[in-house]
C-alpha cells in the first residue's frame, strides 16, 4: 500500500488457533473485521504498542489479504465457509483509495451455490456487458450534464454532454463510448479541443451502433486521475432513441417528440458509456419551443424571448443512461396526489386525472412499507401520445406512461404500480447487463403485485398472477425462437440486440421465481427481510444474477437445504414455462366456471337461441375488467385438437352477442385486444379488417406485435397491407420489430 494510506484494525479473536486444513477456512462477509464462532470466548487486541501484536497485525493482514485474492479468483470450496470471518476497518486515506476498497470489500462476499449454478457462473461479478463497445470498466462517471435543443423543424436534437470522469488506472490513454446514428462535431478533454487525429468513429456494427475511439488522452489531461470530457453533437433522420410526430400527428396541433432508450438506444441520443453497469446524476438544460419533461427534478425555466425557453433539472440519484427519458410537446399537468402530478395533451387531461388520482399516493406508501422510503422526491406521469410502444418506462421522476392506460375504470393503473415499483427495482437496484433483465422486470412484478396486494388484499395479488402467467404461456407459444429468448437468464455475447430478447419471459417467469421463493422459504413473514436486505446493500448499483443468489443463499444460510432443492437449471437456463406455483383462484373461479360453462354448451347447443336461453349479461354483471380478460383468455386456450372455436361458430357469435355490452363496447385496451385474438382464434372473418384498423390507433408493442402475428397468421396479404400502411406512426422500435416479426 501507498505511503498516503493508514490503517487502524480492531481485531476481535474467539479462535486461539486457525487450523490450516481447507474445512476450517474462514469465510468473508460485509461487516466488520472480526474473528469469531459460536464459543463467543471472545479476547480482543488492541493496542499495537508490543512488538507481539505488531506480529498479530502482520498476520491478520496477511489473512486478510490471502482470503481477498482466494475469493476474487473463485478458487473456494462447499466447506470453506465452516468458520465465519467478519471484517471490521476504518481507512484514513485519499479519497479515492477509500471508495476503492470498500467497493472491493462489497463485491467480495461469494458462496458456494449449488454446481448447476457454479457451473453458469461468469469468471467475475457483476458480469461484464456485451452490449456495449465502451471501455466502462476502466471509468467512473461522477456526474452527467446535458446541454440539449429540440428542433421540430428538422425533427433532431443538437447540443453537448459532459461527463466527469475518473480514471481507475492512471495509465489508461483511451475512451471508447458507444454512439448511434449520431454526427459527433467536437470533442474536449479538460477545455482543451482533441484534434481530429486523436479521435476515431469507427464504421457501424449492427445492432451495437458505432464505437467512438478518443485516443492519447494523456496528452490533454496530463496525469489528472479526474477529468472533463465534453463532446458536441447532433441527433440524425436514422436515430432510434426518439419519435418526433408533426402536429398533424397529434390531437393538440402541437409537435412532439419523446425518448425511449431502453435498451441500447441511449447512444443514438448523445455519446455515452450505454449500459446498465454505469451509473452517475444528471443536470439537463433543455431547449424547446414547447413544454420539456425530464427524467429528475425541475429546478428553473427561463425564458429566452425569442419563442424558446431552457428548462433545467437535475438527478441527484446515480441512474444508467438508460433510464434518461425526454419529452417536449403541448403538455400540460395536475395534481394526482400530494407528491405527483399528470403530463398529457390538454384533450386527456380530465381523463388523465379522473384515471389516476387518489391511487398512485396509495401505491407510494405500500411500496415504502414493503422496501424501504421512496428516495426520489417526486412521483410525477407522463400519458404520452398514441404511439408510445411500451405500457410505461420508468424514467426516475416521471414515468413515461401509454394512453392505453386510460381504461374509464381504473382497472389498468396496475401498470403505474409496476412502474412505481421500478422505483427500487431496476432504479435503485439495477441489472448490470441485459444478460440479466429479469433482475429488473421480475422483481418489479413481484413488488406490483405485493403492493396491489397490500391495497386489494392477496386474492388479487394471485389473480394478476394468474392473468399473468396466462400472459407467458401466450408469449412463448408466439416465439420465433422459444429455445434461446423464454430462458431467464440471457446470452447476448454474439451482439445480438437486446430488444429482440424482451418478452413476457423476465417479467413473469422472473415473478414466478421469486414467488416461488417466498412460497418455499416460508411465506412473506419470512421473505420480507430478505426483500429490504437485497435492495438496501446493492441500492446505487447493478449486479448480475449470481450476486442476487450469493445474498440470497447468505441470508437464508439457515435454510440452505431449501434452496438447495430448488430447480435451479429449470427455472434459470431451461427454455419454455417455468413449474407452476399454487395461487389463490377465489376471483379466478367464477371465471373458470363459467368459460367451462361455455366450451360444454358450444359442443352441444345448435342455435344461437339456445345458448341465449342459457347465458345472459348478468353472468359477468359482477366481473372487472381483469376477470373479463381472464374469461376471454380461458376461452381462447381450451382450444384442443378435439376442440376449435372456428368448428363452432354459432357459439363464437353467441359469446360477443351476449356479453356485448361489456365485452365488445368495452374502452379497455386488454379487453379489446383479447376479443380480436378470440375473434381471430375462431376464424371469423368479418372482424379481420376490424383488427387491421384497431392497429393504427394503437402503439404499444403489448398489442402491436401480437395484433400483426394474429392477422398474418389468417390474412397474410391484409397483414402486410396494414403495417405497410401504419409503419410510419410507429416508434422505430416497434416498426423495427414488427417488420421482424412479419418477416419483411
């Protein structure tokens, strides 16, 4: 160690001597330097006077460090762990040097996992990302400023990012960062401008985008371990990051223009180390003609008086350049509760409010209950426009929300409670590479339910469950590729773009595990902990998958035999669905009953008057929205080789006349899209045109997608008609996919 680092060590002993043999080996763990085991016989060293314990010292460094390296090379046995180590220290030094080992000293802590696990395990955690042409792993981003101007007339952002830097290893002379589509004008290290020779955008890769190279970095910065890189540039007509839609295209002869950079598409916006692994705050100032939201807290508007104003924010909570959401149109806002307000269009606003108010404070307080204190401030939503290609983004401070939300009824607000959730998981605690999603989008399931469980009761925590898992059955059928995209953890090191892995499968597979979980492990009493001790200690950082099964497996030490029979290689590496948990069916069996009632009556009943004679609209009087969907559902998978509703299509015209009012007329988008797959699951022709119109008012890929696959799947030539027609309402996301998905 350098001379500018001081160390002073308490030392707790309760073992007079160490055996050398490999079973007795002593094991690391977060907390404090000391040595002890059950016989609590404890003798303590402190002073250092004697030259005696200036031995001891020596020593138990000497330990200490031969168990950091044997733990950083994962060279450990199942019986290493027999006598616990637990290490206590307080360093005196450079800054730097400090924030250095006590990183080391939080990534330290591995457990031997069961072999399957062992097996999968990459060389070092959290894995590396190989969606990224960054060097990430040789820098620390302190801070990020944007400097940013929307221009609606030529449809491009132009501007600057800074980034504050600090260099792990003095002698590192390059920065490499990931770019998209974009026109790098300038580049500065420390004010000073990097000539053209020191710099290098290589030729595009696909999907990854292009590597920017900025070279002899030395030259500009001398030997600063921190320092400035600022780079000027402007977005182009290819960029995938943003959709600009002219004011034609909206309902408030207004333009506008939204982000979506989840998952790599944060470097067709501006030039940065894009992956979940880095983290860092934010201040934007962002010039628009019209209204700006952003991704943190609003601090100034100044207007420039030339029809411009700048508006500034600022995130002071470290997020991955993922989560960066921005949005610029004729949007104005409400209250929705005492720390959240509703953008939209002023024609939603009404809508927006009436939907939302009085349940996203609930939301908060449950979720706070269950992790620990929302840390963000605000809580705001963004209902963006038509074409907006997800059910929400989780942009930190205001998520980013479809209209299909909008439902009259309340009954799709779930959606806010799993962006809410966001706010710890995915946020706060963040994948550290797509290989690795479900560490996102499974827990934020998870904490949606638990928080629409807290409010509504279990029942309904099962039942979303239950609609859930229906979801996933659905969404690996419709694969083109089950055997490589329905497996929970990824394999993306071939460059494949990340977007073409995101289905159903983290979410809901990745709910089941941790549901199955909590169900083996003893209930929530017992998980509870668990859930505040995994976010408090990787709170502001992202890991992979087998940092969250060391802590599990370190935390439930009591219970390791339970984990140990847990199907690891199903549930983590096995393509398909995932063993079934039991749940709650109290708001499910009115449902099952009466589908059942249905496919019997179908079989037997020749006219639409006798099935009319036996079903009426009060069957589901009583039913919401979600337990309509779930019938629809039910429905549509009781399909079997003996059965096919095409083969009975006086009781498929039964079904929507009977129930009509409130399953056809309905204004919930779920219920909507579940009546066209039943319509064309039963092959009747005369709603196909009825989808293909469906689907150009409608955006998010929920609905896009699968909407596309069923029409293909019974007009092909309609199919391709419509989405050659629509695909420029599209996000470029969505169109990318659909056209995928269309083979086109």
């Amino acid at each position: 160690m350098s001379s500018s680092l001081s160390l002073s060590f308490s030392l707790s002993f309760t073992r007079t001597k160490l055996s050398h043999s490999r079973n007795s080996m002593p094991r690391m763990s977060e907390s404090n330097f000391s040595i002890n085991d059950n016989n609590h016989q404890n003798m303590t060293y402190c002073a250092l006077s004697s030259n005696a314990n200036r031995g001891i010292l020596l020593v138990a460094v000497m330990v200490v460090l031969y168990y950091l390296r044997t733990y950083k090379k994962r060279k450990i046995e199942k019986n290493a762990m027999s006598l616990p180590l637990r290490t206590s220290f307080k360093l005196v030094s450079k800054n730097s040097i400090s924030k250095n080992i006590r990183s080391v000293r939080h990534s330290i802590k591995m457990v031997k996992l069961p072999d399957i696990l062992e097996q999968h395990r990459p060389a070092s955690s959290p894995e590396v990302d190989y969606s990224t042409f960054s060097n990430y792993h040789l820098f620390n981003v302190q801070n990020t400023t944007l400097d940013l101007n929307i221009n609606f007339k030529e449809s491009l952002i132009n501007g600057a990012i800074q980034l504050e830097l600090t260099r792990k290893d003095v002698k590192t002379n390059v920065v490499n960062l990931d770019t998209s589509f974009l026109t790098i004008h300038s580049i500065e290290l420390n004010n000073s401008t990097v000539v053209a020779e020191d710099f290098k955008l290589n030729a595009r890769i696909e999907p990854l985008g292009s590597k920017l190279e900025i070279s002899n970095i030395k030259k500009y910065i001398n030997k600063d371990t921190a320092f400035n890189l600022k780079l000027s540039f402007s977005t182009t007509k290819d960029c995938t990051a943003l959709q600009w839609l002219t004011k034609e295209q909206t309902n408030s002869d207004k333009p506008y223009v939204f982000s979506q950079l989840e998952a790599i598409h944060a470097r067709s916006l501006f030039p940065c180390f894009d992956t979940p692994s880095v983290k860092s705050t934010f201040v934007a100032n962002i010039t628009s003609e019209l209204p700006v939201v952003f991704s943190g807290i609003e601090k100034n508007v100044t207007d420039n008086g030339n029809g411009t104003s700048t508006y500034s924010f600022q995130q002071q909570v470290p997020i991955p350049a993922y989560l960066v959401g921005i949005a610029s149109g004729n949007l104005v806002n409400a209250e929705i509760g005492p720390r959240s307000k509703v953008y939209c269009e002023p024609f939603r606003l009404d809508d927006c409010k009436w939907e939302f108010s009085g349940d996203v404070e609930k939301f908060i307080k449950a979720a706070e209950k269950i992790v620990f204190p929302y840390e963000w401030g605000s809580y705001d939503i963004l209902v963006n426009v038509n074409s907006y290609p997800y059910g929400g983004m989780e942009s930190p401070n205001m998520t980013f929300a479809t209209p299909t939300l909008i439902a009259y009824d309340k009954s799709n607000i779930d959606v806010i409670a799993h962006e809410l959730a966001h706010s710890w998981s995915g946020n706060l605690v963040t994948n550290c590479s797509w290989n690795h999603f479900w560490l996102n989008e499974g827990w934020t399931v998870y904490l949606e339910r638990r928080i629409t469980g807290a409010i509504h009761g279990e029942p309904t925590r099962h039942f979303s469950a239950i609609i859930g898992w229906n979801d996933l059955e659905n969404s690996i059928k419709a694969m083109a590729n089950p055997n490589r995209f329905s497996t929970l953890v990824q394999d993306l090191k071939d460059g494949t773009d990340p977007d073409e892995a995101f289905s159903s499968v983290p979410y809901e597979k990745g709910f089941n595990l941790l549901f199955h979980l909590e169900n083996v492990l003893g209930g929530t009493a017992e998980f509870d902990p668990f859930i505040k001790h995994y976010f408090t200690k990787y709170s502001r950082k992202s890991l992979d998958t087998y940092q969250f099964l060391d802590t599990l497996f370190d935390f439930f030490e009591h219970k390791r035999d339970v984990l140990e029979n847990v199907d690891w290689k199903t549930w983590l590496y096995t393509p398909g669905m995932p063993p079934k948990p039991h749940f709650i069916t109290t708001l499910a069996n009115d449902v099952y009953s009466l589908a059942n009632k249905w496919v019997e009556n179908a079989k037997a009943m020749k006219t639409e008057e006798e099935l009319k004679a036996i079903f009426s609209i009060k069957d589901v009087d009583n039913f919401n929205s979600n337990q309509l969907v779930l019938l629809v559902d039910t429905l549509v998978q009781s399909e079997t080789d003996d059965f096919k509703w095409s083969s009975y299509p006086v009781a498929s015209n039964a079904f929507l006349s009977v129930y009509h009012e409130k399953v056809v007329k309905t204004r919930n988008a779920e219920v909507v899209f579940r009546v066209f797959r039943f319509e064309i699951t039963a092959c009747m022709e005369e709603h196909y045109q009825e989808l293909a119109h469906w689907l150009a008012t409608v955006g998010r890929m929920k609905f896009v997608r699968p909407g596309y696959r069923l029409l293909n799947s019974v007009d092909r030539d309609l199919a391709v008609k419509t989405f050659e027609k629509l695909q420029n309402i599209y996000h470029p996301i969505c169109k990318a996919l659909v056209k995928q998905d269309l083979g086109l």
